[in-house]
C-alpha cells in the first residue's frame, strides 16, 4: 500500500513539473514548441507540416517552405527560414522585431504574433534556436513566375474618394 501511494505521489510531481512548463510566464524551449504549434507557425514555415498532419520533421522544422507561395501585388512569396532568421538576431532583437516587424508581408498574420505573450515569444525564440542549423534561406519574393503551387492574395478594393 506504501508503494502504491509513492508512485502516486511521483507521479503526481512528474505531472505537476511537465505542466509548469506549459504554464504562461515561465520560458523554455517546451513552451516554445507549444507555442510554435498552437500558433500555428510549422502551419507555413515548416515544409510538409501539413500535409504529413501535423507530425514535425526535425530536419524540416521551421526552415521555411520553398515548395509553396503566396502571390500578392507584392510578388510570390514563401514562409520565411525562421531558424536562419532567430540565428542572426539574440533573444531581445528576436522579441522585438516580432512586435513590430520590419516588413508585414502577406499572409503573415502580424496581429496574432503581437498579440502573443512576450514570454511565449521568447519561448518560441529558445525553441526555434534548440532546433540546430539554420539551413539556407528560402526563395526572395520575386514577380518572376513561381514553379512551385502558390495562393493568390488578393488584397481588398479600396472604396473610390
């Protein structure tokens, strides 16, 4: 019976430590995996994220998608290498430019990123640097004709003064 309630009582530690991890206000690289998922980043910048549903290639994590664009007035452009893009910024540059980006490109959803938590940010920056080698960067938005499929974006049509 004393060993029964020990292992409960570890196992409750065990559960009690895993989910501080989760818990907003504390960063760590878990958190930042979390975070990556629910906020939906491996959604474009990790190649095959979704088609594979939802499993993580670790090779593949958060290196950016060249195999699919965006088309805007802008030109076509692909989800960004965002280990290559936390490799040459530190921690605070990182949390910075992700509240306000230097470029707010389609179909980046700016207003959700701003919106997050400054330690789910950092958590998110600790993950994206846990990953290793940064990789090479995808594609420069380019009006050229993309060989890969893309979305088309077309932006609203502004009323007439």
């Amino acid at each position: 019976m004393a060993q029964i309630i020990t292992i409960t009582a570890l196992a409750a530690m065990a559960i009690s430590a895993s989910a501080s991890a989760f818990a907003q206000g504390n960063v760590s690289v878990e958190r930042g995996l979390y975070v990556s998922i629910t906020g939906g980043c491996h959604d474009c910048h990790t190649e095959g994220y979704r088609d594979s549903g939802g499993k993580i290639d670790p090779d593949k994590a958060m290196k950016g998608d060249a195999t699919f664009g965006w088309r805007s007035p802008l030109g076509v452009g692909y989800a960004v290498n965002l280990r290559l893009y936390a490799f040459i910024r530190d921690e605070d540059a990182f949390v910075g430019d992700m509240r306000d980006p230097p470029e707010k490109l389609p179909p980046m959803p700016w207003y959700n990123v701003r919106a997050m938590d400054e330690t789910d940010l950092r958590s998110l920056y600790r993950y994206i640097i846990s990953l290793g080698e940064p990789g090479k960067p995808v594609p420069l938005p380019s009006h050229d004709e993309p060989k890969a499929p893309y979305i088309t974006i077309v932006p609203p049509t502004m009323p007439k003064s």
